[in-house]
C-alpha cells in the first residue's frame, strides 16, 4: 500500500458537510485505508467574487493505481453535484491528489506531486498535520521548506 494526500474543497452547498460526505466516501474506497483527516480551514477564493473555500486534507493507504484512484475522486465529486463548468470555479467538492507516495507522475490527467501545492496554504498546513515535516517530495522538495515559504495568510483554521 501506498500513503496518498488528498486535498479537499468545496464552497458551494455547505461546504463543511460536503467534506464530511466525501471523507464518508473515502473510507468506503476498494483496497484503501483511511488513516487520518485534517482540521478544517477556510480561506478567500483563488477568484474574486466566490464565497470562501473550506479545505482539508485526508491521509488514504491504498493500492489502487494512480488513474484507477483518480477516477474513484471523481465519481465521488459528481455524486456531491460537482459541475465543471469554469477553471477555479466555485465547486461542491475538489479532490486532489497531492502526492502519491514516493511517485512523480506527469500523465495528461493527473500531475504528482500536484502541481500548485507549494503556493497553497489551504493544502500545506493541513497536510502538514498528518505528515512529518521531514517528508521530502518525489521531486525533492521538503514539506519544510514548502512551509517555510509558504506564510499562514488568508487561512482560519475551523473548531
């Protein structure tokens, strides 16, 4: 089995209880293991005009394969009514494979370590409450020093 990451999103259609539904749905995935959910967050649109994103991040040991697992996450977003109509549009659920164990991936569908994942605190402070700081990326970055460049700014982290 393999540890992956997943980040979560959502700010449309109480955000808070599409990632309960979805972290519901991720325990039930064939051949994985849920084995921890961050705190929740809320943090401002990557675009103006759309109400806050709630976020998190979900720790999965599986032995599905990348694409295999990619379609599962997005089965599980068109079931919580997810439409793709804009780029960083407002959504009722993102899933995002942020890292999958040790693998660099570049496939057209699924880029790994997920390719934003530096310039987001919405994705590094969570993750960062379910892997070691010392975690070093398949491309050799370090969750430290992601962190380090990375300020909490725009973040409020949820009760």
């Amino acid at each position: 089995m393999e540890r992956i990451y997943i980040g979560m999103g959502s700010n449309l259609a109480a955000p808070e209880e599409q990632l309960l539904s979805a972290i519901e749905a991720l325990a039930q995935l064939p051949a994985s293991q849920l084995r921890g959910v961050s705190a929740f967050y809320q943090s401002d649109s990557l675009l103006p005009g759309q109400p806050r994103y709630t976020n998190a991040v979900a720790a999965l040991d599986s032995n599905l394969e990348p694409l295999v697992l990619l379609d599962a996450l997005q089965a599980i977003e068109n079931q919580q009514g997810r439409e793709r109509n804009e780029r960083w549009g407002p959504r009722t659920l993102d899933l995002d494979i942020l890292l999958f164990g040790d693998r660099l991936l570049d496939e057209p569908r699924l880029k790994v370590p997920h390719y934003h994942m530096h310039a987001r605190p919405f994705v590094l402070y969570p993750l960062a409450e379910l892997a070691p700081a010392e975690l070093r990326l398949a491309d050799g970055r370090t969750l430290k020093a992601l962190l380090d460049a990375c300020p909490f700014v725009g973040l409020e982290r949820l009760a």
